[in-house]
C-alpha cells in the first residue's frame, strides 16, 4: 500500500488495517467527440482541466497544454471508430469505519 495513503489516513486516526486499495479504470468515452474535441470539452467543463488551464494561462503556456493534451488524447485514444475511448486508471481507497 501507498505509504503516503496510510500517512493522510492516519492524520485521520485511521489504522492500517481498516486500509484498503485497488486499481480501477474509468473511461472518457464519447462516440461523436474526437480527441482533440474532447480535450476542448474537458478545458471548459472538467475542474482539474479547468484548472490546470487556468494555472497555463497565468503563466503563458495555455497553448503548449492545450496541444499535450491533444497529443495524450490522441496516443491513449482506443476508439476503433471517429469517437473517443481513453481509459484512466485511478487507485480507489476504501476505508471501514
């Protein structure tokens, strides 16, 4: 397990043993949005998106994030159609209380 996933759940009182992780995947799909029309989706309306464009901008660099994404979008796509299929794997943490 994470060490730091114990170390936060532990600032919560929380013991090791009541701990417990796995990898899980969830997918951006849509079957009319290319990738690149789907990163322009998740710059207006997804927060972490939204957010980091926000950062990008500040700093001068909106384009250069905008094109990496694309790029990402266009390397993970796994639609065998003109639609989007990216799958992103996350680590769920369950805690027993």
């Amino acid at each position: 397990m994470d060490a730091h996933i114990i170390e936060r759940c532990g600032a919560a009182w929380v013991s090791q043993e009541k701990i417990s992780t796995s990898r899980d995947t969830c997918r951006f799909v849509s079957a009319h949005e290319r990738p690149s029309q789907l990163s322009d989706l998740l710059r207006r309306f997804y927060g972490p998106t939204m957010k980091a464009f926000e950062a990008a901008e500040t700093s001068g660099r909106a384009e250069e994030l905008s094109s990496r994404l694309v790029k990402l979008a266009m390397e993970q796509n796994e639609s065998t159609n003109e639609g989007t299929s990216i799958p992103a794997t996350y680590l769920r943490v369950t805690i027993q209380l």
